[in-house]
C-alpha cells in the first residue's frame, strides 16, 4: 500500500470522483490542491496565479508530511497540475507515492467538461490535457488508467494497482 496516493488527470477525468471513493475505502484524508488556493483567493479566483498556486502547493506538502508523520497512510492528494503531480513525490523522499492518472475517451471528456454548469468548463483545454497524459512516459511509480465509462471499473483497477506488486512505472 502506498503512503500517498496521487490522483492526476485532465480537468472531467473523473479525479474527484476516485479521489472521494479512495478515502472511503481507506478512511485517509483528501487533500485537494483547489480548497487550499481558495482560502487565499476571492471568490471568482480573479487573483489566481503562478504564485498563489505555489504557496497551495507549499501548504500541501506540509499538510502530507504532517500526516505521515503522525502515522496516517493512503493519503489522497488531488486537483494537481501534471507537473506538481510529478513533483509532490520527489518532495516526499523516504515515503511510497503511488501516481494514478486518469485519461479518457476524448468524446466522453469533451461530453463530461462541456456538462459542466461551474469548475473548470474549457472543454479544448481539457482535450489537449488529457491527449498530452496518454502520450507523455509514465514517472516512477505510476499508472496510467483510462477512465472512459464506469468509474466502478476505474476504482477497482486503482485498488488491485495500490495493492499490487507490479513494478513501477507499470499501468493499463
């Protein structure tokens, strides 16, 4: 099992919902990079930036590291921006990050993003993020797992990867 469980995908993979299905099953936190920026940012997040995301992030890592070090594991971090998904585990040297991305059809997701009535609605954004993780090399322990349909068939996937022995860098 891992220490931290990163969830990365294009904005309408699915990664709030696995996120929220993963603390459920194990009963650990979810720290979702967004709430942290919104505690700083006005409403609309008119100010939102390079640098207000860079002290979320910041308040992130200490947010982990404070969790593991009282003995918490399977801590759930989502809303990341690729980079920072890659970048939170080279943070937490010592501890087993697991990166789960989620790619999906890029019909579905265009469906799903353009659905949206708030949150993130830029549907060719959105496509452009989600075909750049299907092509990019997967990182050190992480695992590419498409999304397209049932998020029950994506959850279960991401369980028999969490408890697998599979080597790094391996996924579907």
């Amino acid at each position: 099992m891992a220490d931290v469980i990163v969830i990365g995908g294009a904005p309408g993979s699915g990664k709030e919902t696995l996120a929220n299905m993963l603390r459920d099953h194990f009963d650990s936190p979810c720290i979702d990079l967004g709430t942290l920026r919104g505690f700083h940012l006005d409403r609309e997040w008119k100010r939102a930036s390079s640098e207000d995301e860079a002290v979320a992030f910041e308040n992130l890592v200490a947010m982990v590291r404070n969790y593991l070090r009282h003995g918490y594991r399977n801590i759930v971090v989502r809303d990341l921006r690729d980079a920072r998904v890659r970048q939170l585990p080279e943070l937490l040297v010592g501890h087993v990050c697991t990166i789960l991305t989620l790619v999906v059809d890029d019909a579905e997701l265009r469906e799903r993003v353009s659905g949206r009535e708030h949150g993130f609605t830029d549907v060719d954004d959105a496509s452009r993020r989600n075909t750049a993780l299907k092509r990019r090399r997967l990182a050190a322990n992480e695992h590419r797992l498409d999304n397209t349909g049932d998020i029950r068939h994506t959850y279960q996937r991401a369980l028999a990867q969490l408890s697998s022995e599979e080597a790094p860098g391996q996924g579907a």
